[in-house]
C-alpha cells in the first residue's frame, strides 16, 4: 500500500487482519508496517503506541458487532436472523472478542444485539421480565453453542469417535429400537444446521403466545 494512502482505517483493518489470523501477541507495530508497505513511524502517527492500536481495535469489534441488522418478515424469524449474525461475528473475530472481554466492554459489545432482540421480542407481544428472559435465552445460546463448537474444533481426535460408539455392536439395535436414530447419531454432527434448529426451537417457543 503506499504511503500516502494510508488512513487510520486501513492501519485498523490491517491489525484487525493479524489479530485474526495469529492472535494478539503476533501483532507488532514492525510486522504491521511491514505488513502495510510503509515505516513503522507512519503506524504511530496515524494510531498511537501497541496499547492505544490495541484499545483502537477493541472499539473497532464493539463498533463492528452493533452494525447487526434483523432480517426477516416475523418477529422469530428476525430473532433467528440475529442470532446467526452474532454467531457469524464471534465465530470470525475469537481473539478480536477475547481482547473485548479482557478490557471488560463484553456487555458493552452485546449491547446493540440485544437492543435488537428488545425490538423483536416487544414485537412479538412480549413486556417486562418475560421479554427480558427470552432475550437473555437467546443471548446465551448463541454464546453457549459457539463456546462448545469452538472447544470441539480444539480437542484432540476422540477414539472411539461417535460413529463407533454408536455402532450395532457396542450398542445394540434394539437398545434403541430405532436405527435411523443410532445412524444419525453415528454421523458427525452438523454445527450450522444444529444451531438453526435450535435457535429456531427456542425463539418460537419463546415467541409464542400464552
């Protein structure tokens, strides 16, 4: 990138870029202009020292998690549409959200979102604590859920895995009397179908009149 093109946008993005791919330690102020094209001096004017680069970055993801918009034609279709922005989001940006979280702006961060569900849950007919709860249900769902995808994509590689554990000699056909249901189980799970059904189960469960 040339120098004189250089905005504290572009300084952002570029960090942001590293953040992602390798983590918090992996940025310096040398790769990063490196990384730019440009001196490391240009670095420091346009975003200051690390710890300001680093504190720009953390207002940058809180800024970037309120640009989530519902979709939908439904008050539960818009609170699923939510729901898989904010899973989207975290999915791409773990060490970005790590780095929100350790500077305690977490609530800060999910804020808007849960506006949005606020406005769709109202919408819905929902008032007072109820509405409370099902927006904090379908907050921690969504947290909840991308916490066990990410820890599943880190573990080591199980032995036996699901599929072996399931199979008609350890477990039996007729244990279950349904061997649809034990093939399904003995295949790998399918995290972003999963999460729309569940998501979908419980805002339509949160969502329906009483």
């Amino acid at each position: 990138m040339a120098k004189s093109a250089l905005t504290r946008e572009a300084v952002l993005a570029a960090a942001a870029a590293l953040v992602r791919q390798h983590g918090p330690d992996a940025l310096t102020m040398r790769k990063l202009a490196a990384e730019l094209g440009t001196a490391v001096t240009s670095i420091y004017w346009h975003v200051g020292n690390r710890e300001q680069l680093l504190d720009a970055l953390v207002e940058r993801t809180v800024r970037d998690m309120a640009a989530i918009r519902p979709a939908g034609r439904t008050p539960a279709e818009r609170v699923v549409s939510v729901a898989r922005s904010m899973r989207r989001e975290l999915r791409e940006r773990p060490h970005l959200i790590a780095m929100v979280h350790e500077r305690g702006l977490t609530d800060r961060m999910f804020l808007p979102a849960q506006q949005a569900l606020v406005r769709e849950v109202r919408a819905a007919g929902l008032r007072g604590a109820r509405a409370a709860d099902a927006v904090r249900a379908i907050q921690f769902q969504v947290v909840g859920f991308v916490l066990v995808e990410r820890n599943r994509e880190r573990s080591p590689v199980q032995s036996p895995g699901e599929g072996e554990l399931w199979d008609p000699a350890e477990t039996g056909a007729a244990v279950l009397g349904d061997p649809a249901l034990r093939r399904a189980l003995a295949r790998p799970a399918d995290p972003e179908r999963l999460f729309l059904v569940s998501v979908k189960a419980l805002a339509q469960a949160l969502l329906a009149p009483r």
